[in-house]
C-alpha cells in the first residue's frame, strides 16, 4: 500500500491532568476547548505548535482536564492501492501474513489482534438464507441461495435479461436454487465451489448416479475449445479430504484457460468443464458412479460444483444455477418377507412363526444368523419377534435378547433402538456349537403380540408400515478366509428357502411376502435446497428428526412460547407458537468464536424453556 507523509494532525484535547487546592471546593465549572479543530504541524520533520484552546475564569483553579491526541482517519492521501475484505477476483485479506492484526473479529475485514477483551454481540436481528448441510469454499462471498424473484430484468422465455446475459426466473423444482451471485455476473478472478453434504454409500452398487438440474452460462469466446471460464464436478470418497475431477455421461461442452488449477483425474491444465457461449436454460446432468475410483470402498461419498473465471478477462457472464441434486442407486433386487400391516396398525393376538431349514453338517466354528430387519412395533412386553431354533430335545429354543426384539431396547451398530430400528438394520446372532453337524436345522422367526385392542403400532402414532421386515438371511460358519456359507436367502420370490408360516394354535398369523420391498433395493438421496432457513451470518442449523429450530419475529398473540424479548424482534426457537414434537433432536450451532490466549471466556444469553421434565431438555 502507498503511504505519505501526514502534515497534519487533528488534536481532540479533551483529558488528563489533576491538580489540587488548599481551599475547599465551593462550586465548579466546565471549560469547553474552543481552539482550532486540526492542528497544522511543522512539515517536514514535525516541530512545535502553540495553540490557544481553553478560556478560563482569572483567578480560578484548575481542578482537572484530559487530552486525546488522534490522527485523522479520514484524510486524502492521494491515490494507491486498496484492500477490500471478500473482494472476488482483487485484493483481500484471504491470502499472505498479519502481524498483530486479524481477520476475524469483524467478518474478515483487517483488524488489530486484540489481547484483552473481544466482544461478540449477536441480536439475530439480521438474517440470510442459509444452505443447510452445505459448505462454500474458495473465493468467498460467491455462492448463495435464491428465489430468483424480486431480479429486474426484461423476461426472455424461460430467462431474464441480466448482467451478462439470461438468468432463470424459478428454480427447475421448488422455489430456491443454489447459484453463483444470482443477481449479478460472476466476477473475474473467481475459484469458489459449493461442497455438499456426505451422501451414505448403498451397501449393493448397482447404477449409483448423481444427477442435477443446471443453468449454465460461463463465459467461452466458442465452443468447443474456448479456453476461458469453466464450471466442473469433483468427489471425495474420504469426507472431503481428497477430491477427484469427474465427467458427465455425455461429457463437458468446453475447455478451460490452461491457468485455471487442474484437480486430481482432470489430466492437467487446460480440461474439459461447462461453458457456452449461451444461456443453456435448465438441462439434466448425469453422472454414472459405480465404476469411479474409490466408490467401491467408500462409506459415503461428497461433491463440489466448482466455477473459475479468468482474472484478466474482459468478459463477465451470469455464471452457475443448481437445483434438485440427487444421487440414486437401483440397488439388489427386492423382495422381503413381513409380518404385520403396509397401511394399518397390525393385529392384536398374533403369535405366528416363520420356519426355514439349514444343514450344518459340514459347519466348522462359530457359527452366526445373519439377517437384515427393519422393525415397527411397540416392544416392552408387548409386542415382539423372537428368532428361535429347534433342539434335538424338540423344544424351541431362543437365540435373541429376553422378552424379544425390541422388548425394552436394542443395541444395534452402538444406538438403542426401542420400537423403531428407523429403516433397515443389520442384525446377527450366535447359534450354538451343538448344532454343527446336523443336517437340517429348523429356524424361526416369531411375532408375538398381546391382545389389546388399538395398540397395533411402535412409537407414539401409527405411520405404516407398522411390523417387521425378514430380508438377506443367512447362515455362516467360522471365520475369516475358512468363513463358510451354509444358507443365503435374499427372498426375491416367495419360494425361496421353502420357508412355511402359520399361527401357533389359534392365533393370528400375518406373515406376507413382498416383490417391491426389501433390504439394499432402490435408494436416493436429493437436495432441491427448499430446506433454506432465515439465520444470521454464520449460525447452521442441524435437525436429526422432529421440529427443529428456526428464526423468526416473536409473537405477540401466540398461545405458546416466551414474552416480549428485551431487544429487537427476532428469536430463535423451536416450535415458537406451538407445541414442540415428540421424539425431536435439533442443533443450533453458533460461528467460531475467537478466544484470545491467555483470555477469561464467558457466554450469556436469554433463554425461555418448557418442557417436560425428566424427559424433554436442552443443553448447551
């Protein structure tokens, strides 16, 4: 930065001088400074300079004064070089050294590094939408949520005029988009991306896909080799640590300037990425996974949607728009076997088995039941299944937890599950040593369920499928590379295993066989970012399940919630005017927090809480 020599300086002289009087104090006054506003100092190596400032009553005493002496902030120091906080594509303050100053007490703008006492004060008086679960990288201030309304512009078919050309008028599905300064073009100098959540890996991949909606307009002088701007997908298979360039089934339109950073499989400078010459309206993007590198092996798999603009470009285009996100995967075939109800609660007085038959004549070592269940059902000790086996002394025999599954809880995968699994879990059970070397062990799966009337369902209301699910059974012995499989049944037709069901005596027997359900079968995942709450800078929102929290103006007719705040309008709360929901598990987590070394931290806020106690609570 340029800097000259100052020739003047304002003197604000306003404290600090004490002195004292052997008479006793009778009355006192205050002597305002009346003297000039900036004092010229001696140029060019500074000097002396006599002010008149104070008017004082002859005779009286001086009891104290205090004087300030402060640059002028504001004065011209002719023209230079400027530092602007977030500025795409210029100077800022994201990139070289500070000493004694930061960055991050007052949203990235240049600072002193405090070493006593930082203050954050936050009203949630100002809020912005917010990407739920989404992550922005790079140049910062580029990537935001929008409605696409409220932008002028002539309409133009689908599009609106705008800087730089067309831009959509509505998101493709829904009402918000994700895109790169809706309003605006992209500015040069830009490398920013918008990192998506973790997407789980289906345990059978089998035409995995991630597909979108886009409206690209990247700058490109022609296609299709303009050597400009580009937009680009990339993934990470390790939670974002590493990422991996990837092509679209019919491939990208264009090749980027060979300065643009090439990632990881692009195979160098200068790659193939989106960018045309025109608007491209809302297109479908596909991108078959299952063959890409580390997807096999993966537990959950994260993209990026990547843009880079030219910093010397003379050109600026409106950029990139992303809607309905989605990753899909045909999975295994289905099929499943159930006891209970698709649409209803299921019913009362059951106690019905379902019987399969394994030869262990040549079993060696542990040996496990495997199977795949996803339960619905009010457990305790009153409704249940059992998984059982035949002994050679005739009796029924079980393998699973007293008082069945659920009964009072669950551990599966390190989480109590007690009348809900919430979809598909993975579940095994040791069966005894004896039975190695019998040749036709007899297997059961039992529902049992008490008999009283409207009580057919798991958890606190009945949301069908209300029962249990039997899918990928399996019988295994011994470990390791000496692992043997005696009985596999993935139920794809109901004659696999030759299984039989029936109620014991007369009791009710509700086991059914399924095609279209089943375990590892069709799954997806999307995002078409309608989750995009109100919250202020920095603050994410987190909700597991349940109603979660939210920001918006008090209420001042509401039949729930808290009186008036002390200050503004707008709080955070979960329910706000109604009552909260059951079985609710939400986070609000607050921006970094800079502790200086060496510091005493405190924080405090007003909070208003009912709930139910011994049940229902928040911590911080």
């Amino acid at each position: 930065m340029s800097r000259q020599r100052r020739s003047a300086l304002p003197l604000l002289l306003t404290a600090l001088m004490l002195f004292s009087s052997a008479l006793p104090l009778a009355g006192a006054a205050l002597s305002n400074w009346s003297g000039p506003s900036v004092v010229q100092v001696p140029a060019p190596n500074g000097g002396t300079a006599l002010v008149d400032g104070f008017e004082l009553p002859r005779n009286d005493t001086v009891l104290d004064a205090w004087l300030e002496v402060s640059e002028d902030g504001m004065r011209d120091i002719g023209t230079g070089i400027e530092w602007v906080a977030d500025k795409p594509g210029g100077l800022n303050f994201s990139m070289g050294l500070t000493l004694n100053t930061t960055t991050h007490h007052f949203g990235r703008e240049l600072s002193l590094e405090a070493n006593h006492s930082v203050g954050r004060i936050d009203d949630f008086e100002t809020l912005q939408r917010d990407l739920v679960g989404w992550d922005m990288g790079g140049t910062s201030g580029i990537w935001e949520v929008h409605d696409m309304l409220g932008i002028p512009g002539v309409v133009n078919g689908t599009g609106r005029e705008s800087s730089g050309g067309l831009i959509p008028i509505g998101a493709a599905h829904g009402r918000y988009v994700a895109a790169t300064r809706a309003a605006s073009a992209l500015p040069n100098g830009v490398h920013s991306w918008l990192e998506s959540p973790d997407f789980p890996v289906p345990s059978v991949i089998n035409e995995l896909n991630l597909t979108f909606r886009h409206w690209e307009h990247m700058y490109t002088p022609y296609a299709p080799n303009g050597s400009a701007d580009g937009a680009w997908v990339e993934m990470s298979t390790d939670q974002g640590q590493t990422w991996r360039y990837i092509v679209p089934d019919d491939g990208y339109n264009n090749l980027v300037d060979v300065s643009a950073p090439a990632p990881l499989g692009a195979g160098g400078p200068g790659f193939r990425v989106w960018a045309s010459t025109d608007a491209t309206r809302w297109t479908t993007a596909n991108f078959n996974l299952d063959s890409q590198q580390g997807v096999a092996n993966a537990s959950s798999l994260r993209f990026r949607f990547v843009v880079w603009t030219d910093i010397n470009s003379s050109v600026q285009r409106p950029g990139w728009f992303l809607d309905h996100v989605n990753l899909t995967n045909r999975g295994a075939d289905l099929g499943t076997w159930f006891h209970g109800n698709l649409t209803d609660e299921y019913a009362q007085g059951a106690n019905a088995s379902l019987v399969f038959t394994v030869n262990l004549s040549n079993a060696s070592g542990p040996i496990m039941l495997n199977y795949a269940v996803d339960f619905d059902l009010e457990g305790n000790t009153f409704d249940n299944y059992f998984v059982e086996y035949l002994s050679a002394a005739g009796a029924w025999t079980g393998i699973t937890q007293p008082g069945g599954i659920p009964g009072a809880g669950m551990l599966i995968g390190g989480q109590v599950y007690v009348d809900d699994s919430r979809g598909w879990k993975r579940v095994g059970h040791p069966l005894p040593q004896s039975l190695s070397g019998n040749s036709s062990v007899h297997l059961r799966f039992r529902v049992l369920t008490d008999s009283f009337p409207g009580s057919g369902y798991g958890g606190t209301a009945i949301d069908p499928p209300e029962g249990v699910f039997i899918d990928d059974l399996e019988v295994v012995s011994g470990t390791g590379a000496n692992q043997r499989i005696h009985l596999y049944y993935n139920f794809t037709n109901a004659s696999q295993g030759n299984p039989m069901h029936a109620g014991i005596g007369v009791a009710v027997d509700e086991w059914q066989h399924h095609t279209n359900l089943g375990v590892d079968g069709p799954s997806y995942a999307w995002d078409s970012f309608e989750d995009a709450p109100l919250v202020p800078a920095g603050w994410t929102i987190d909700t597991v399940r349940g109603l979660g929290w939210s920001f918006q103006d008090w209420l001042a007719n509401a039949t729930y919630g808290p009186d008036q705040p002390a200050s503004g309008t707008k709080i955070a709360g979960i329910g706000h005017s109604t009552l909260y929901q059951p079985d609710t598990w939400t986070h609000l987590t607050s921006p970094p927090l800079l502790i200086p070394a060496g510091s005493h931290a405190r924080i405090s806020f007003n909070s208003f809480i009912c709930a139910e106690t011994g049940w229902d609570g928040g911590i911080l």
